[in-house]
C-alpha cells in the first residue's frame, strides 16, 4: 500500500476530534499533556529532550490512543545537538555547502538517538539589518548564498532516506520575510514589496523546497497587513499552488494566538479560523486550535477539507519519516561520547567559517616560539560564550576555548600570560586593566578576544548599537600605544560597528561564535597551520548610522559619491553634492559581503564573457601569487543594466571554492543560464529580459573588472 493510500485509509477512521489532535503541538510531558496524547489530541511534542520521557510519550501515543498513531517528537537543533558547530551565521561564512551538510548529518545522527526526528532549522531569513539578533541564526544577507546553505542542511538533516531512524525532518523558517523586521527588532513589523519579497526573501525558501524539505514554520512578522501564521497569499498560493509543496506548516510559539495582538482578528476563534484558512497545519503551543476547530467546522466556516489537507500533510511526513514502524530509535541511547571524527569536522568547519579581515605587515601568522604572548579577554576562556546561541543540549567537557588551544599548541615554548579583561561588566575595573597592559607589555605580540557573549545574540537579543563598550574600547587604545604587534579575535554573533580597531589595529580576526572546536580552529589560524578561507556573508557597517547596509542594492537616480569633505557641494542649480549620502558618515561599508583574506595573496585576471548555447561560459584566471597554499572563494557577481523594472547593482549568482598552490593559476569558470537572469517583471510575470549585462568573477561584491554581455 503507498503512503497515500496509507494516509487515506487513517483519514478515514479518524474522527473531526482526532484530526484536530494531529494539528496540535504542545511543549512539556506534563501529566495534562499525557492525557492529551491519550486521547488523540496531540500529534507532536517538543522541547522534550530526555529519551525516557520521549518513550514514554510515544508509548502512550501508539499503545493507549486509539488508533496508535505516533508522535512527531521536535527540538530546536540549529547548529549542532551535542557536538556543537559555528552559529549558522558563522557556517555560511565558509561558502562550504559539504561541510555544512556534514555537520547537519552530525547533529541529526547525535540527537535522533533520544527520539527526537523534527528540528526547526535551517532558518534562512535574509537579513539586512545586524541589529536584528537572530541574524545569528541564519546565513546573512544574500538569498544565493542563503538558499545553498539552507538546502545543504536539509540534505544533512534528512538524508538519503528519511526512514533511516538516524534522519530527522528540517523545517525552514520563518516563512516569510522576518528578517525584514522594521529597527532589527525581533516579532516587529516587515513591510516588503510583492516583487522583493519574491525575488530576494522567498528564493532560500524555495532551495529548501527544492531539496525536499518536510516543514517550514510561519514567521511572528505581518506582510502587507497580513500576520505570516494566516497569509493565505504566502502559505497557499505561493507554497501550495505555485511551488507544490506537500509536506506541512507549522506555526511559530503561539504565533496563531498572535494575530489578535496583531490587530488581525478579534479573538482565539477567529485566530483558529484565520490560521486553518491562511495555510498553517499544526499550532504550536498555544490553544486555538484545539478549542474552537471543532465548532468552526460545525458551522461550515472552515470546511471539513481544509481539516483533512493539513492532517493529511502532518500524517504524510509521519510516514515518510517510518515512525509508524519505528517510532523511537532502536537501541536506548548510551551516555554521550564525542566521535573523534565529529571533532575534527566541528574543528575544520570552525575553521573555515573564521574571516581574516586585515593582516597588515603579515601580522598573523604569529610564532609559536614567540618566547611570550599575551592573550587579553574573557572571551578567550569562555566556553558558553563561544558556543552562542541556540545550543541548549551542548556537551561541556568537549568545549576547547581559545586559550587552551593556544596553551596546548604553543607547548613550553612560549610564555603565555592571561588577563580576563573585556568583560561584560558595565564599569572598568582599573587593577583588570593594568594587568592586561603589564602583560602586554611584557609580551612580544598581544592577542585581544574582544566582540560580544552569548547572552547579547539571538532571538530577542536585538541591540540599537553595535559598537564595543566604550571602557573596552578604551583599554584596546592603550594597549595599542605599547606599540607591540596586536591581533584582535573578534567573537561575535553579527556583524559589530568596529571603525577604529579596523583602521588602527593591524591584524583582525572574525570568528563568529565558532563552536566547541573553536578554541582549536582559531589557534590554527593564529599559528598558520592553516590559512583563513572565510568570507563575510554579511556586510560589515561602520556605523548603526547605514544600516540597512547591503552589497545588492538599487543604484538611485543619484548615486553616493564619496567626497573629502562630508558636506554636500554646489547648489542647487549645480548639484554637485546632492547626491544619496551623509553629512557625517560615509556611504562605503567597512568590510563589503564576500571579503575574507588570507595568508596570501590572490590575483584576478580580466573576466571573460562566451555565448554557449543558449548560456554564457563566464571566466577569470586566478592566481595564488604567494607561496602558501589557499583555498579562495572565487564568486560570480552579474548586473541587468537596463530592466523594465530597476535592478540591483550586483547580484551574487554563483561561487567556487577553489585549492590553490603556492604560484597555482586556475581558469575557474561559471556557466550562467538564463534562468539565472531572471526576475519579476511589472505585470508578475518571471523570466529574463533581453539586453546588456554586466559580469564579475571577483573576490567580493565590490572587486573585479566588469565584463560587458548582450542577452538577445
């Protein structure tokens, strides 16, 4: 019999109250919630972690409901389980689609042993705004780059074979437009355009779909006036019709109940009403469902259809996932060992994700046989800190914080003198701050762990200034004035507005919050045992001042200019300076999207554009024009000069990792479709345009010589 025909012949048994049941998701094994699942009315549970209790839930769904169905049991598993990996922010600053579905794989396989077969990732929200604290929790700013990553977790979490007792069900989120969110705040209003919310927020989505992912999750946000968890327009007309997605929606915690804060209905009943209708299958946590269904349905306001599609999509991922026959693993877990080679992969991907972004006079590499180094910051010795968010079940004793991997690879040949300055206290404490400037001036180099903890990223962790705290900024300059060679290690969750270490200090570090290898992975950059490969995935601002801050952006009818002095010249009959800029800022970003050095140098010949077939083969070489062995991510940037309706300055359309050799030149091409020129035009119809093309294959968003192409 085929799962359809499966589901079918349960839909049939079931009655309205029973459906309703698989529709309802709740949070705590609490003895109401075990009656609950009893009787049929609860077709998940999450947030429960402890395999005992996950079996004992699933026994009481299968064995004492009345028709067995199991439980699909969730827990947020964003960026590892046990084995913790770099926040995603961090992993898409590697621009390694295998490693981070490997680490997916990894963190599936560690948390599936407990029962667990949901996890509410990837979240591909595009950001724009770094004040916005789940920036952390995606891939940044860019929806090519977003929608790679965001599928390669769904490869790693799901599998081969989502059967497999060792596969769970991804579910991207938030569907859609919550990175949008007005001042960077968290659950605030997004207002976005029809055409960009298609062309730039939906694309990830739509690599998630592509690569077949079981669930997505409906966003706290509204959309033209619309609340996410009741968008009819997004959840049925986009996902449903348009891209045929069969798997189901799940609303966000009490996102459904929301939507009378909202303003959009004017009780719990008319939420359910609005939620059924608007396309969300389960509800998470709160009641609205569970109370008021039945009654809706009674009185033909939601038709009975509509109860039997989003049970039969819930039923559906149940069985695709084999929990009818296997519902819990087969063996109870044993207590948790770290697998060797899980290490290494949380090392390397840690690795790859850190962003060299200045190393002026070959700062870094440092000596190993330095004699002394002084390692500065609470950061450097923090083992929560660098785990960031989202990472509830990690496991303790495998964290290696920085200064033990600087310890331990440093050996007795180089004195190392600790000072935990750089706290978060909110007040200088002098006798800190003299130690770390005796320390420093008794060492050959100085290495500052400087940024932001744990605590300060994340979901409601949205900040109105990104600048470092001004004593700590203070303590930086004085060091600084030591005259000793200084390399900052920035540890951070999003981008930070860092204008005078960027200008002033000349080697800087960004490793994100890299993970429970991180201390290891930093400590084999800082030595050269390996050379820094990461690019930014976001742009970096100089100040909150520019945010939003984007590398694809519309051109304007008067573009910046950037001019000595930062007042505006001429007059009005001659508007020399009146153009899209500050008074007081500059318009440039401190670091543009896609920058990343390393302990090389690289250069990019001409690009080259070649009509083949119905594409263009577009091509530049590159060159390692060092001795050390790199790894360059080689990118592709294309501009639609002239469209019916405006384009953006450049947009990222593919990307290469590319080894290179010490001298190594490589030709590295890309072949671009017309596919890949396409966009929404004024009457919504999607497709290319005909005309002239700019082309980079570039460094970054903002290298490379363009080369000119006709699309006829």
């Amino acid at each position: 019999m085929t799962i359809e025909n499966r589901i079918q012949h349960l839909l049939s048994q079931m009655t309205l109250r029973e459906k309703i049941g698989q529709m309802v998701q709740v949070h705590s094994s609490s003895d109401a919630n075990k009656e609950l699942v009893r009787q049929g009315l609860v077709g998940s549970l999450f947030n429960e972690f402890e395999a005992a209790k996950v079996a004992e839930f699933q026994r009481v769904s299968t064995q004492e409901s009345r028709l067995g169905i199991p439980l699909l049991i969730a827990r947020d598993v964003i960026h590892g389980y046990h084995t913790i990996f770099p926040i995603p922010l961090g992993q898409a600053a590697s621009w390694n689609t295998g490693l981070v579905e490997k680490a997916a794989r990894t963190a599936a396989r560690e948390v599936s042993a407990t029962g667990v077969r949901w996890t509410f990732s990837p979240m591909v929200d595009i950001a724009r705004d770094p004040r916005w604290g789940r920036i952390a929790e995606g891939a940044g700013e860019d929806p090519v780059l977003a929608g790679a990553m965001g599928a390669a977790m769904v490869r790693g979490y799901q599998g081969d074979d989502l059967s497999r007792p060792d596969s769970i069900a991804a579910c991207a989120k938030h569907f859609v437009g919550y990175g949008a969110t007005e001042g960077g705040r968290d659950y605030n209003t997004a207002d976005i355009p029809e055409r960009t919310l298609r062309d730039v927020y939906l694309k990830p989505f739509k690599a998630c779909v592509d690569a077949g992912v079981c669930t997505l999750m409906s966003g706290f946000n509204e959309i033209d006036g619309v609340p996410a968890s009741g968008n009819a327009f997004t959840l049925r007309q986009i996902l449903r019709e348009e891209w045929k997605f069969d798997g189901f929606v799940v609303s966000d915690w009490t996102s459904i109940q929301e939507m009378i804060v909202h303003g959009f209905c004017a009780d719990s009943r008319e939420a359910a009403r609005e939620g059924v209708l608007g396309g969300v299958s389960m509800e998470m946590e709160s009641t609205c469902y569970l109370d008021h269904l039945e009654s809706l349905v009674s009185s033909g306001e939601i038709p009975l259809s509509c109860i039997d599609d989003a049970v039969r999509s819930i039923l559906r991922i149940k069985f695709r996932l084999g929990l009818f026959e296997n519902p819990l693993p087969p063996l109870p877990p044993a207590p948790f060992e770290a697998r060797p080679e899980d290490l290494d992969l949380a090392r390397q991907l840690a690795r790859e994700s850190c962003v060299l972004l200045k190393n002026e006079d070959s700062v870094l590499p440092l000596r190993k046989a330095a004699g002394s180094l002084a390692v500065i910051g609470a950061l450097a010795d923090s083992p929560l800190d660098q785990i960031g968010c989202w990472a509830f079940d990690r496991h303790l004793p495998d964290i290696r914080t920085p200064l033990a991997a600087i310890r331990g690879a440093v050996g007795e040949s180089t004195k190392i003198d600790y000072v935990r300055a750089f706290t978060d206290e909110a007040a200088p404490r002098p006798e800190t701050d003299e130690a770390a400037l005796q320390a420093a001036a008794a060492a050959e180099a100085v290495v500052l762990f400087l940024g932001e903890g744990e605590r300060l990223s994340g979901e409601s962790h949205c900040r109105a200034f990104l600048d470092l705290p001004e004593h700590h900024l203070d303590l930086v300059k004085r060091i600084h004035a030591l005259g000793k060679p200084v390399v900052v290690v920035l540890i951070t969750g999003r981008p930070l507005t860092i204008p005078w270490i960027a200008e002033n200090i000349p080697a800087l570090l960004l490793a994100w919050h890299p993970g429970t290898m991180g201390g290891p992975a930093i400590a084999d950059l800082l030595f050269g045992d390996h050379s820094p490969s990461g690019k930014l995935p976001v742009t970096f601002p100089r100040t909150v001042g520019q945010i939003p801050l984007y590398y694809n952006h519309k051109n304007t009818g008067r573009p910046p200019i950037e001019v000595e002095r930062k007042m505006p010249m001429g007059t009005p009959l001659d508007p020399v300076g009146f153009c899209s800029c500050y008074l007081d800022a500059e318009t440039t970003p401190q670091f543009p999207f896609g920058f990343g050095l390393s302990y090389s140098t690289v250069s990019y010949g001409p690009t080259l554009v070649k009509a083949e077939g119905g594409s263009f083969r577009v091509s530049a070489e590159v060159v390692n024009t060092g001795s050390r062995p790199i790894t360059e991510v080689v990118q592709l940037y294309v501009r639609d000069l002239v469209g019916s309706v405006t384009r953006p300055v450049k947009e990222l359309k593919a990307f290469q990792r590319i080894p290179l050799a010490g001298g190594e030149a490589r030709e590295v091409s890309f072949l671009l479709g017309p596919d890949d020129l396409a966009f929404h035009h004024r009457d919504g119809s999607y497709g290319p345009e005909a005309g002239e093309f700019h082309a980079w294959v570039a460094p970054h968003s903002q290298g490379g010589t363009p080369a000119a192409f006709v699309l006829s």
